[in-house]
C-alpha cells in the first residue's frame, strides 16, 4: 500500500484531483442540473420522495444516505413515471440485478426485460473482477436474489443479437452494458430503433469531455454514439450529472452524465 501512495504518477493524480476539487462549485453544478430538471418538466422534489418511499419497501437507504454514490438516474426513473405510461422496459446491462429489481417497483404496472452476457462471453470474466470464483459466486447469488425478487424477464445473450431476442418496442429502454466501441455502438443502436414512440431512452455512464477518461465502466464513446442519434433524428438529448460529489465530478475528464432522450411520437 505504501509503495503505491510514493508512486510518482499516483502523486501526481492525486493532486491534480484535489485542484480540480478546489475550483469545483456543488451549489452551481446543483442549481444548473435542477433548470435541467424543469425543462423537460420533471419536479425533482415529488420524484424524490417516490424514490425514498420506493426504497424504503425494498428496506434500502434513502437516495440522500447514499452520500457519494448516490446516481441520478434513480431520480430520472422516477420523474418518467409521474409524466409517462410506461408499460413495458427494456434494461440492456443486468450486473447484479439491482436496477432491474428497482426498475419493477417504481414502475409496478410496467413488464421488464433484462439482457446480459452469458458466463461464457470473455466480456464476463473479465469484468468486476469475476474471474475470481469466490467473487463470481457471490455475484451469481446476489442476481439470482434481485432478478427472482423483481419478476422481470432475464435473457442471458450478448447483446450484438438483441433484435432476434425481443419482441415489439419498449416505453424506456436503459442502456448499461458495455460502455466502449464496439459494445455501446450497437447496444445504441439497437436501443433508439426499440424504443416506441414517444418513449424514453437513457444511457448511464456518459463522459462528454472530449479527451475524457476511459475504463472498463466509462469513456467517450457513448456521448460520440448519442450526438450521432441526435443529428439524425432531431430528437434532443439532455445529459444530466451523474453525482454531485466532487470525487467524481470535480475532474471535469471524469465527469459522467446520464443521457435521456424522448422520441418523439
């Protein structure tokens, strides 16, 4: 540990971090997301409170106590529901089930579909750590939980062959699966060409700067994907912080969002 904190490179991130930090203002960031919010008439408030209530039944923490890794996307789902009818969602990127399982309690009345690699996909194995088998094991368990408990309809298939795979269009398709080229450009794709008319589409983890990080979770490639989508179909695209905390948000090369698009009737 000690020998990783002297490592010059690690020195040097670290305070070119803690600048960022210095300059970074949470009350701006906050005051501009909110008019975001107003916008496309979402009351971030009312949402809010659904959201709490929501965990609450699901014995979760409220959004607040989540401090740091708390997602605005939770808060987007749960604007979509008071302003749309949704009845049917398609989640691209199932992880632990987690959202999905959330996905099916703000929207009660709405049929999810979840799709995710097999095990035997190299993607699976080499992310989070799953070639571990202790850890592949725990994660298999805390899925099976969450997609057992949610209902939802869970298609193990990597998703370069999702057309063949559903059937019909979705009220909000949510794209969290691979966040790189070639992954996130057909998982785009196929998401805006299954979305319905006049639903929702949204993808997690979107960096807009132009020399932004990349990693396994995170890159430019989604923003280059959406502002593709945009220019062709004139349907706008808002992209809201993802975090306020300035851990992750400071770093304007690390800074994600959390695109929504509506498409339009």
């Amino acid at each position: 540990m000690l020998k990783r904190y002297l490592n010059p490179a690690n020195y040097v991130r670290k305070c070119i971090q803690l600048c960022h930090e210095c300059v970074y203002n949470a009350d701006r960031f906050r005051a501009k997301e909110r008019e975001k919010f107003s916008r496309m008439g979402f009351r971030y408030d009312d949402a809010l409170a659904y959201l709490n209530e929501t965990l609450g039944k699901l014995n979760k923490p409220a959004y607040e106590e989540k401090t740091d890794m708390a997602s605005v996307h939770w808060i987007l789902f749960c604007c979509i529901h008071a302003v749309s009818d949704v009845r049917s969602i398609l989640e691209i990127g199932t992880y632990d089930g987690e959202t999905a399982l959330l996905l099916s309690r703000i929207f009660p009345e709405a049929a999810v579909t979840t799709v995710d690699v097999p095990d035997d996909d190299p993607i699976f194995s080499a992310s989070y750590r799953r070639e571990n088998t202790t850890e592949r094991r725990q994660f298999h368990e805390r899925r099976r939980k969450n997609l057992e408990n949610a209902g939802v309809r869970f298609i193990q298939r990597n998703s370069f062959f999702l057309p063949g795979l559903v059937d019909g269009v979705f009220d909000l398709v949510w794209v969290d699966g691979g966040h790189l080229y070639p992954e996130i450009a057909w998982d785009l794709c196929n998401a805006y060409h299954l979305c319905a008319p006049g639903g929702w589409l949204m993808c997690d983890d979107v960096v807009t700067h132009p020399k932004g990080f990349r990693n396994e979770v995170s890159s430019p490639d989604s923003y280059h994907v959406l502002e593709y989508i945009q220019k062709r179909t004139d349907d706008e695209i808002t992209y809201f912080l993802k975090r306020e905390s300035p851990f992750f948000s400071a770093n304007p090369r690390k800074r994600k969002f959390v695109a929504v698009q509506r498409k339009k009737e």
